[in-house]
C-alpha cells in the first residue's frame, strides 16, 4: 500500500482506457424521453427515486448505471419493454 502522502508513479503515468460509447447513448435515450414525456430532470428523480445531479450525470453520459437505475429509469419514463438498452449488445464496449 501507498503511503497517504506519496503519489502512485504508476497512476501518474497511465492513460485511462478510452471510454464505452454505452453510457453516453444510455444517457442521450433517457434525456430523449424524458423531454418526449414532458418531465423535468427534477421531477424524474423524484419518480425513479434518484437524485437529480444522478439524472443529470446519467444524460451526460458521466455514468455506468446499475441494473436497478436502469429498470427505475425505464420504468419512471413509462417504458413497457427495454428500449433503453434495444441494440446497446452489438456497439463496441471499449473494453
């Protein structure tokens, strides 16, 4: 273990991996209809049970959301079928 105040030479150095483009598309599709159903980021928190700055993260794509957010999302946004996720299994995962 790392010493609290020494730095890591190995983070110092590393690149990230480059990013899934998946949680951008996810968030571009919940934005999409929260505008479609005429809600707020505000008022779509509060049905899905999450916090705004969570949505706001989520629509930029900021996010891997959880199983569990996502169904809460689908379901606040009045998805009946997967339609978040329909053709997110064929893009690149970036990993």
């Amino acid at each position: 273990m790392i010493p609290p105040n020494e730095v890591d030479p190995v983070v110092i150095g590393s690149r990230r991996p480059p990013r899934s483009a998946l949680p951008r598309i996810f968030g571009q599709r919940v934005r999409t209809r929260r505008i479609e159903v005429g809600m707020s980021q505000q008022r779509l928190a509060e049905v899905a049970g999450l916090h705004r700055s969570y949505v706001g993260s989520v629509e930029r794509g900021e996010r891997d959301v959880t199983l569990v957010n996502i169904v809460r999302l689908g379901v606040a946004l009045g998805f009946e079928r997967p339609e978040l996720v329909r053709g997110l299994g064929s893009l690149n995962l970036g990993e």
